[in-house]
C-alpha cells in the first residue's frame, strides 16, 4: 500500500528514530559559525576605517600578513646560513684573509705596493732595510713580503755615476770603462741566456784577451764546475730543466764608483749589487715561489795602452766574490739550487747566527759567514 507522500522522508524509520535524528543534527549545527549580525559587521567596519586595516575576520583563523612574515624570515635565515657556510669553507681554504686584517698584515702589504721605489744608492747604507710584517710570495706577486719590491727592475738598477777623468785615465776613457762594466753585469746576471745555463758570450768578450788567467779559469768553471771553480763566481745561472723564472722582472740594488788605479795609467770601476731572483718548480704545477739573493763585488781595472800592455778599452777582473742566499751550499755543478717547503732535508743542516740578505751595510767579507749559513729572510 503506497504512503503519505509527506512521510517520504521518514520511509523506514520510526517516528522515535526520526525524532532522535533531529536532536542530534541540531545539537551539531550549534558548533558551526554563524553569521554576524548586522551590529557586528557595522563595528567590524568602523574599526577597518579607523585602524587603516581589517581586524581579524570572523572566519579567517591565523593573520596571513604575520603567516607571510614568517615565510620571509625563514629565507632570509636560510639565505644568511648559505653564506655562512660560504665563509667558512673559503677561510679554510685561505685563512690569510681573515688573519692578515686581524694581524695588521693585510694592510701593511698594501702599503708595501703602494710604496714609491728607492732612489738610486750612491754611498753604502748605513743600516739594513727596516723589517715589515713577513709575507710569502705568489705567482703574482713574487717579491711580495721582500724589500726587493721597492728595487728597480732589471738593467734600470745598475746606474752609472758621472764620469770624470780618474788615475791618469780621461773622463771619456773612463764613460766608455762605466759603461763596459754595466754591459757585464747585465750580460752575467740578468741576460736570459746567461740565466739558463748558456755561456755568456757578450760578457766575455768584454773582458781583455791579454789577460793569460782569467778567461781560462772561466772557461774551465763551464766545462768541469768545482768549489774552486765555479761559474756563479761571476755569473747566475739555473737549470732550465728544474725551474723557472716567476715573471719578466729581476730585482736589482747597488752602486758603481771609480777609484785611482795602484800605477798611474790605470783606474779602476768598483761595483757592489744585488740580484733578487723569484723561481718556482718546472715540474708538479708548484705554486710555490722561492727568491734567491745574489750579491756581487767586483773590481774592473782599465788600463793606458801607452803604459801597460792592455788591449785599448777591454776590461780587467782584478778581484770578485759574491755571496748566494737560499741556495744548496753542497752541489756545484754551476746552478742556483734555492730551497722550496716541500723539499726533503738533504746536505749539511745550516747553522749560524742568520744574516739578512739584504743587509747592504755590510760588505760581503763583513757579512758573510763560513759554510753553509743561514739567512734571515728571503
């Protein structure tokens, strides 16, 4: 039999059931939001108006201005933490950079490179350079750390005095004898040639072929180098095959003066340089620089053919010595062999008290020491 189409709703159900049902729908919708009431929404903007925003909605639940907030705070956290790690990991890899500002370092090289060069030296110094804040050289920079960086490059180092007539020899005599003597040191110690081994020629043929002893001893130094005998005597020289010049510039320092020759008809040019020469290794990439100081003296004597059997404007090597810092005072074999930190120990242990290198205050017999010394600063 077919229902009360009002009943359609309730079809198998009780009346109790249904009534249950309600209850309990009704009790549930008092959880739900309700709408504001007109009052409230009239308070809600009044409030907007007066506070230039919108307070918080009835149904909005968290600000999403204060949500957008803290998404921003989160990535400038994680952005300051990247660059946190950034700075971390290139201090470990070069620590100098932070130490160098902290030690005052930093500063003092800057203003090492910032430094006008020496003027030429014309009387023997009193005192050696002032000491600054050690530095290791670079690729880039080889003579950073060094007094050296203030020392003319290559031949603009070796300035001649004026020339005036000296021990019977005249002022053009003399001119021509100050220049011959330049040409040999820059032919001995700074001519690329001479530096890698080869024999310097344009050096030897400036010396006077009637001298019977000399040219001899140069000769045998070359073909069976000895303690005795030894080519950087008078020229500097490296092995091509172990190491190489750092950059186009050798560093040079010193003075040339003449004096009255022992006999009338002779004079003669004095010189006292030094020789700052940057190598690294040829061989395993090294990024390492290692200097070596070269100083020289020497006495160059010219002579009136009228007098003395001499061959007109040759030179004579009366007397020389030098003295080589940072290099194996062991070998001879005619090569400059400066120490690098990744060398292993070998040849005598060097002992002394250290000299600096650069100390040209001194002559070479007052500075130098006996042996296998030490130095100071490279």
């Amino acid at each position: 039999m077919a229902g009360n189409s009002g009943d359609s709703g309730r079809a198998g159900h009780s009346d109790e059931e249904w009534a249950r049902f309600m209850e309990q729908a009704a009790a549930e919708a008092g959880d739900a939001p309700k709408e504001p009431s007109a009052r409230a929404r009239m308070v809600a903007e009044r409030l907007r108006r007066e506070q230039g925003q919108e307070p918080p909605g009835w149904r909005t639940g968290p600000a999403w201005q204060e949500m957008r907030g803290r998404g921003r705070n989160r990535r400038l956290k994680a952005a300051l933490a990247v660059l946190l790690v950034a700075g971390l990991a290139l201090v470990a890899v070069r620590p100098e950079l932070v130490i160098d500002r902290i030690t005052g370092k930093a500063e003092a090289r800057q203003d090492a490179k910032n430094a006008a060069p020496l003027p030429a030296e014309s009387i023997r110094p009193t005192a050696p350079p002032s000491a600054a804040h050690p530095d290791q050289p670079t690729l880039a920079e080889p003579f950073r750390g060094s007094p050296a960086l203030q020392w003319a490059d290559g031949a603009a180092g070796i300035e001649l005095p004026e020339a005036t007539a000296v021990g019977g020899m005249t002022k053009a005599q003399v001119a021509d004898a100050l220049e011959k003597t330049k040409q040999f040191l820059i032919a001995a110690n700074l001519d690329p040639a001479t530096l890698r081994g080869e024999r310097p020629a344009a050096a030897l043929a400036l010396l006077d072929p009637k001298d019977d002893k000399t040219p001899k001893d140069i000769a045998t130094s070359f073909e069976r180098p000895t303690f005795e005998l030894d080519p950087l005597s008078l020229f500097t020289r490296y092995d091509p095959a172990d190491l190489k010049l750092v950059g186009d510039a050798v560093k040079v320092r010193g003075r040339m003066w003449v004096e009255p020759g022992e006999s009338a008809g002779r004079a003669n040019v004095k010189v006292d340089y030094s020789f700052v020469y940057p190598f690294t290794k040829v061989k395993g990439g090294s990024q390492e620089v290692s200097r070596t100081i070269v100083r020289r003296e020497a006495t160059f004597s010219v002579a009136d053919p009228r007098k003395w059997d001499s061959t007109p404007g040759a030179l004579w090597l009366v007397t020389y010595q030098r003295d080589i810092a940072n290099s194996a005072c062991d070998r001879y074999d005619g090569y400059v062999h400066p120490s690098f930190r990744d060398d292993a120990p070998s040849g005598p242990t060097p002992s002394g008290t250290p000299v600096d290198p650069y100390d040209r205050s001194k002559t070479i017999d007052q500075a130098g020491q006996d042996g296998c010394g030490v130095v100071s600063r490279t």
